[in-house]
C-alpha cells in the first residue's frame, strides 16, 4: 500500500513524462492537477478510496479515480509502466538537474543526449549553449546542476534512507523474530544524505538469514550478505550477542572508528566487525557502552562520530529540549492545514508554542501575504489566542512572518509592519544566481536589520536537487554573530540547512540557533527530529537553541536586541516590551 504523497509524486511523474513525450495534454493538467490537491488532501486516501468516494477530491474525476484506486492496490499507477518504458532511464534521470522541465528535456533528448554524463559533456564542449532557447549562462548553470545530480545520483535524503531502512528492518524482523536487528552506518551517524544502509543482525539462524537476505535484497552476494534495495547496496553483518557492541560500533563508521579500532591495538585487542579479540578469543562486548568502557575512552553519541578528534558534549540537544515549533506556515500562504488546525496538531504533541511564519508578499507563487492581509492574520491570531485562555490553556501562539530578503537586502515589508509582528524569519527565495560578492552584501544586510530576527535557510540548498547558491556564508556567519540574529537549522529534509558544518563554525563565534520545522503542514511537525540530529551533528547544547525556551515569551525574549536604531531619525529604541498583554 502506497501513501498518499507517493500517489501525488507518481501523478506528477506521469505528467512529466507525458510531457516529455508531447502526449494528452490534457491528460498532463488533470495528472498535476490531482497531485496538486491530494497535496492538500487532509483525508484518508485509502478509506476515500474503499468508499467510492475518490471523485469527491476536487479535479479527480472517474477515470482518474479508477487510476488512483488501481495505483493504491498495486503500489504504482498503471500507466508509469509504459511511459518509463518509453522514456528510458537516462532521460528521466535530466529532471535531477535544477532548472530543467519536460520541455527542454524533450529537446536535449531530441539533440542525442540522452544521460546526465552526456549532459555534462555536451554542455562542457559547447553543444547545449548552441540549443535554441539554451545559451551561454544557461549552459553553464546547466552544466553545474549535471556534474552535481551526476553525483548526487548515489546518494539519498536523510527521510528515504529512514523510510527503506524501517522496511528492511521490517522484514528481517518479521522472519527472524529471535534476532535483534539494527541499523548502522551514515544513517545511524545522521548524515543528511545516505549512500546505502549497513545492518547489524545478532543471533539468526545462518541459513534463515540468507533466506531472509535473499527475499529483501536484489543480486545478493550470500558470502558478505550484500546486495540492493531500491538501488542501493545493503551490507549485512551477522554476528553473536558477545560481539554485538563492537559490531556496532565499526560498522556505525565514521573517522571515529579508527580511534577505537587504534584504542584496542593499544590494549593488544583487534576490534572488527566480527568482535573484539584478544589473545585467547572474543572479548565479550554486548554493547557500544561495553566497548568504550572496556577500551578506555568515554562514551560518544553517534552522531559526533565524523572525527576523529571529536570529544563528548555535556548537556547535548535533546528531542524533549525543544519545547516551541517555530517557523510554520498555513493556508494564508500555501500550506495545506488552517492556523487553528496547525495550533491544535502543535499542543496536541505536548509542545508549549507555535511560531507561524506565512510567506511575505515577494513569494507570489507561494500566495505569500500583503500588507492587509497580515493585518487581517493578527486579528485571526488573537481571536485563537482568546480562545485558548477561555479554555485555560497555557499554550502560545506567535505571529510572525518569513520575510523574502529582497536582491537589495532590504526586508519585504516596511519597518512598521514589521515591528507589528511577534518574530520574523528572513530568508531568500529568488535571485539564487546572483555573483557571490552581491548574494553575501544582499543577506549581510538583511541580518543586520533590527527586525531580522532568525535567518532562515541560510545557503538555500536543496539535498541532492540544488546546490547552495555562491555566498561567503564565513561573512554571513559573522553578521548574525555581530548583530545577534539567530541562524535557523531548517529541518525538512529537503534542506538541513545550515549545513551541520557550518553550523559548528557559528557556534563557535557565539552565534545561537533555531531548530524549525518549516511545516508546511501538521505532519510536517515530524521533521523537527530531522532538524535536531544536525544540530547534535554540530555538537549544539540546549543552551544554544532559543527554541528550548520554556515558554513562548521566554523564547521571543532571546530573539530581542537590547536597542534598535530608527532609520528615519538615527535614534535608538528599545523594543515594545514582550511581556504587554495586549500581544499575547
């Protein structure tokens, strides 16, 4: 059974590919039409379905309802056989490449290129620039986005990884129910994109392993137990319940690895993927905190595991530590799910606060708000904040706005607007390709706005989509710090951005940070947890997160700065103080 999302992306594959082909047209507006609306479907697809009742999802008529119902009891749309069989792999491996639609598809596979290396190589020599329609800049651009889906092709978001490792656990599990199954390797360390899963499985039947591998896996290697799943390589490593510990830890990776592999030679031990062996046999090590202790060193987190000089953190970011959801949107913008809707998911959870920040008015695609329309959201706002106090709820609601960082650096909306609002996020969302020197003067300034209160998506990248854009994030890093602009860690999966890398720099120059959601839906709450692996990645403290603040005034508390300077007379103020009844 197929969920509604992989319904949405299937339908929006067909169009694509019909596309391509300059086939049905209107087959094509219905196919993304549908997807449309069942990404913002808030029902059960499959009981819609049982019912009879597909046709009642707006723009899904009878025989696209027969398609859906088709696609959810066999896991896939009928027609996507054909069309993939039409089009064949290569070809639809272009769509990776930023910036590239069906049409220009169709013409680069037209020309004869019909692959991301062939790509590459027509764009570098020239051939994609002398394409009607093409030219120099976007043949360069083009030729960027190639090498980078060329490469990241191997790969996997941190999500899709989670998602096919849960269903080879599953499965394992379901056929070796003595056994005690485990997932290692980058997943297990956090990495934001996956090249492949590595699990541990102790005490299985050897011969019921294999059975169990061989089911799972496509072109298994029985010797190693490695093999595909979805087109990723799987290692499976079996051992016994004494080796367990150490299993884990080596195959957990990471540079840290070697220092424990080094931590046992040191003692006369060999650490392995099989057990910890001294002289006489296994030294038995039934867990990684089993292991560290015996060679010495303190336990560490795997996700701190990249170094090998990593060291641990004293009071780690924990789940439980973020206590407010923080840049969300709703359908005052282009989210699926209503402000009150989206209140009652976030407290529902357990969580004290809810920051909205609906797109400003620059993002028209995104029906981002105008200056009346924020108005009209405060008075919204404040009707629901009243109707929690009536029914004693302690629960925060905050009104803020992600504010597009125009090409200028100037703020989407004038310093009164913006000193209505509860918090902004700042964050780009046009003008990508601008040269370096002016993309970091663009963001530089926006932070440095005394109403620039997080900055969101910093780099803009898109995981294994698109690349950050050309910015000094160094430069931008310093600003926050110096202006005390808080940086978000963006926790869709899409983005993880700032990168936990970079976040690990800003930390260092005193900069503090914001784990958000960015939902744009209630489910989207869920990512958060996305969010919080990079920043324990990054070896961030509840300290450094405004977020875990208790309370909603707590957190609007750390976002302040002590004085604001008005542009128009060059004198300073402190800002409205927080705590006036009237905002909350």
């Amino acid at each position: 059974m197929i969920t509604k999302q992989e319904v949405a992306n299937q339908l929006t594959e067909a169009a694509r590919l019909l596309d391509v082909l300059s086939e049905d047209r209107f087959r094509v507006r219905a196919y993304r039409a549908a997807a449309r609306q069942l990404g913002t479907f808030e029902g059960d697809l499959v009981e819609l379905a049982a019912a009879g009742r597909l046709t009642d999802i707006r723009g899904v008529g009878s025989g696209l309802a027969g398609e859906i119902r088709v696609a959810l009891e066999r896991g896939e749309l009928a027609v996507l056989e054909d069309l993939r069989a039409r089009v064949p792999e290569g070809v639809r491996d272009l769509f990776r490449v930023s910036g590239l639609g069906a049409r220009k598809v169709a013409q680069l596979w037209a020309a004869g290129i019909g692959d991301l290396k062939a790509l590459v190589c027509a764009a570098a020599e020239g051939q994609v620039a002398a394409l009607k329609g093409f030219g120099a800049k976007s043949a360069e651009n083009i030729l960027a986005g190639a090498r980078f889906a060329l490469q990241a092709k191997q790969r996997m978001r941190l999500d899709e990884a989670d998602t096919l490792a849960a269903h080879a656990v599953r499965v394992l599990r379901a056929a070796l129910p003595d056994a005690t199954v485990m997932v290692a390797g980058e997943l297990r360390r956090g990495l934001e994109t996956i090249g492949g899963l590595d699990l541990i499985v102790t005490d299985a039947v050897p011969a019921a392993l294999t059975r169990a591998v061989t089911s799972l896996l496509a072109g298994v290697d029985e010797a190693t137990l490695s093999g595909t799943l979805a087109g990723y390589p799987v290692k499976i490593t079996a051992v016994g319940e004494d080796g367990y510990g150490a299993a884990l830890a080596v195959a957990t990776g990471g540079d840290f690895a070697g220092v424990l592999i080094d931590a046992a030679e040191d003692r006369g031990l060999e650490l392995n993927r099989q057990g910890l062996f001294g002289p006489v046999g296994m030294v038995p090590v039934r867990s990684e905190a089993a292991l560290f202790e015996r060679l010495g060193l303190p336990y560490l987190p795997p996700e701190l595991r990249e170094a090998r000089d990593a060291i641990p953190v004293e009071g780690l970011l924990e789940p439980v530590g973020v206590r407010g959801l923080v840049h969300n949107h709703s359908t005052w913008s282009d989210a699926a799910h209503s402000i009150r809707e989206m209140t009652v998911a976030a407290r529902d959870r357990g969580f004290a606060y809810l920051a909205l920040a609906d797109h400003s008015r620059s993002s028209f695609y995104a029906n981002g708000l105008s200056i009346e329309q924020v108005v009209a959201q405060a008075e919204e706002i404040e009707q629901i904040r009243g109707e929690l106090r009536r029914q004693g709820s302690d629960f925060e609601l905050l009104h803020g706005i992600e504010v597009d960082i125009l090409a200028d650096g100037n703020l989407d909306y004038p310093d009164e607007v913006l000193a209505g609002l509860d918090y902004t996020v700042v964050s780009v969302h046009q003008n990508f390709y601008l040269p370096e020197a002016e993309q970091t003067a663009r963001i530089v300034r926006a932070v440095s706005h005394p109403h620039a209160s997080i900055l969101g998506h910093a780099s803009g990248r898109l995981l294994l989509r698109r690349p950050p854009y050309p910015v000094d994030l160094d430069a931008v890093i310093a600003a926050c710090a110096e202006h005390g602009t808080v940086i978000e860690i963006n926790a869709n999966p899409y983005r993880l951005d700032l990168d936990w890398r970079w976040v690990a720099k800003a930390k260092a120059l005193g900069c503090r940070f914001s784990v958000n959601p960015d939902a744009h839906r209630v489910e989207g709450y869920d990512d958060l947890r996305y969010g919080i692996i990079m920043a324990r990645k990054a070896g961030l403290t509840t300290e450094d997160v405004v977020n875990t603040a208790p309370t909603g005034r707590a957190f609007l508390a750390q976002l302040e700065r002590p004085l604001i300077e008005n542009r128009s007379t060059g004198a300073f103020r402190h800002r409205q103080d927080r705590d006036d009844p009237q905002r909350h």
